[in-house]
C-alpha cells in the first residue's frame, strides 16, 4: 500500500472515529461499557476525573510512577477517607518510584512494592468497585504531551471483579492468579491470545507497540502478510528493532517508523484485526504488553481484548493517521 493510499484510508478512518462520537461508549453483554481514550489527547484527564470521582477505594498498579499531581490528588483522597492502594513496581523501577512511595505513604496511602522476582509492568486502577482503568502509558508526566499511548475505561462487572481479584493476589505477590473475566488479557501468559488474534485477521493488521522482540509475534505478522492481510506496523525507531523490521518488510508488512518523538513517541500497544473502514468482524487489543518474551509470558501485565465498535473504531482511525504522518521503513 502506498503512502498516499495510507492518508485516504487515514481519512475514513478519522470519518468513523467522528460518527464514534455521536454514541462513545459501548454496552457490554454484561451490562457494563468499554470507552477507549488516546493520549496524548486527553491530558490524563480521564485518570484525573475517575480519581476525583472515587468515594471509598483506588486500587492501583503502576509501573512507573513520577506525576506530581497525581501524587497529589491520591494523597488528598486518602487524607480524605477514601482507601488508596498502590502495588509499584520494584524489580526495575523502584528507584525511579521511591519519591512517589515515600509522598503517598505520608498521606496515608498504602503503597506495597511488588515482589523483585517479578516485573510488575502493568497500568490499571480499580475505583469503587465498579470502573476499571486499563493503560498502556505510566505515570510519567515528562512524556504526557509527545507520546501515544491510550486507556480503556472498562465498566462491564466480571471485567471489574477480575481485576479486583487479581489486584489483591497481587499484594500479597501471588503473580499467577489470574481470573480472567470477559475481555481481559493477563501476563504472565498472554502470548496465545495475541498471536491467535493475528491469526484471526482475514482483511487487515494495524499494529503499534513500543518493542518488537517476540519470535512468536513476528512469525504471525509475517504469516498474516503471506496470507493477503493488509498488515500495518507503527513504532518508533530503535536499533534493537532493526532485524525484526527487516524480516517484517520481506515478508510484505507495512512498516512505518517515527524518530524521537517527532511526530510522537509510540509507546502504545494495540492490535486492531479486521478494523479498517468498519468491517463488522472487527476485533481490538489495548494494554500494557509489548511485544517481547519478557512481557507476554513472565511479567504482570494487562489488557483488553474486545470486538466493542466502542474501542475498535476510535483506535482504527488513530492507528491509520499514525500511519500516515510516520516514515515508511
């Protein structure tokens, strides 16, 4: 596909991602939504209002934590009343999150490090018991207004419950319990589901993330592109990717590459099968896995998978206009 035919299809994306607008949020068979947000858009407002909402617990696990203000706003809510949890990673980042650590626990919030023998590479938060947060980005303010990432909003009650249950495993380090209510995908383990969604695509692959150092996951875009599929893939540029770019370009993917962040730093990771110009076969993947052995089958991560149009057509038309604005590899 050229570059030119990228910025038409670029266009009727963003198209539907307007008519999207109109109805934003997606009933589930269970009763709940599911609402995608991209950053940097958004300017985090929507972990800022469902923060604000909160009237008893945040539940909370991040990766990475360096936002000021959000330090701030939990603090206030604990010092409040509400229950405010935190499992911060310690494996690899717990220099990089001690200031944070040591701010909440002044303000009475109840921070527990995760086990070191674990990457705790996961986004999501839990308010009230009945909306779940589910994140690609960390909370890294620094990075807010030049890199892509994206949340899912997630109010169907198995999603919430799961999640809740694997948050309290969590505290107490038991990373492999994992109940898997309806969309979601959890690592450690992660790696069939993913592939067996690219294997599913029959028509067209967009593709963001921020690593590609999965065997598994290039050999099925690869095969995905020997079959016919339209596969797109969209990072930004790193050494450690070139080989796989390569392989990736010779087997037919569309490749396209972003320096630095000009444009804008993909730091996304999304799947979307079967998306472009509203194929009703349309299935989606956001969350915090990258596309590396580490992450799909060791780490805790979490994602969502979903045939919601509520997520499906606002991320094809954002995937197709990164598409367009970055460098064909």
């Amino acid at each position: 596909m050229t570059r030119r035919n990228f910025r038409l299809l670029s266009v009727l994306t963003l198209v539907l991602g307007f008519i999207w607008l109109a109805n934003p949020a997606q009933a589930g068979a269970s009763g709940g939504t599911l609402r995608l947000v991209s950053e940097p858009g958004d300017a985090m407002h929507v972990v800022h209002s469902a923060f604000a909402s909160a009237r008893k617990s945040i539940d909370l696990e991040m990766y990475e934590f360096t936002d000021p203000a959000l330090e701030a706003q939990l603090g206030a809510k604990a010092t409040s009343g509400v229950k405010v949890k935190v499992i911060l990673d310690s494996d690899y980042e717990r220099s990089y999150n001690q200031a944070a650590a040591t701010y909440l626990e002044r303000h009475r919030v109840s921070v527990v490090w995760a086990p070191s023998s674990t990457i705790y590479h996961a986004k999501f938060a839990v308010i009230d018991g009945h909306e779940l947060l589910v994140g690609t980005g960390n909370f890294t303010s620094q990075y807010y207004a030049t890199t892509r990432d994206f949340w899912i909003v997630d109010t169907q009650p198995s999603d919430v419950a799961a999640a809740t249950s694997v948050f309290h495993a969590d505290l107490s380090g038991r990373t492999s319990v994992v109940s898997p209510g309806k969309d979601l995908i959890f690592s450690p383990g992660s790696e069939t589901a993913l592939v067996d969604l690219i294997n599913s695509a029959t028509a067209t692959l967009q593709v963001e993330n921020e690593e590609m150092d999965s065997y598994a996951i290039t050999d099925a875009l690869d095969a995905a592109a020997g079959r016919g599929v339209d596969v797109t893939v969209v990072m930004t540029y790193s050494s450690e990717w070139t080989s796989a770019f390569n392989e990736l370009k010779a087997a037919g993917v569309h490749v396209f590459v972003d320096h630095g962040e000009s444009p804008i730093y993909i730091h996304a990771k999304a799947i979307c099968a079967d998306c472009a110009a509203g194929n009703a076969n349309a299935r989606a993947f956001v969350g915090s896995e990258n596309f590396s052995t580490s992450s799909l089958d060791y780490n805790r991560e979490l994602g969502v998978l979903t045939s919601a149009r509520s997520i499906t057509t606002p991320l094809t038309a954002t995937l197709s206009a990164d598409a367009a604005s970055a460098q064909p590899w």
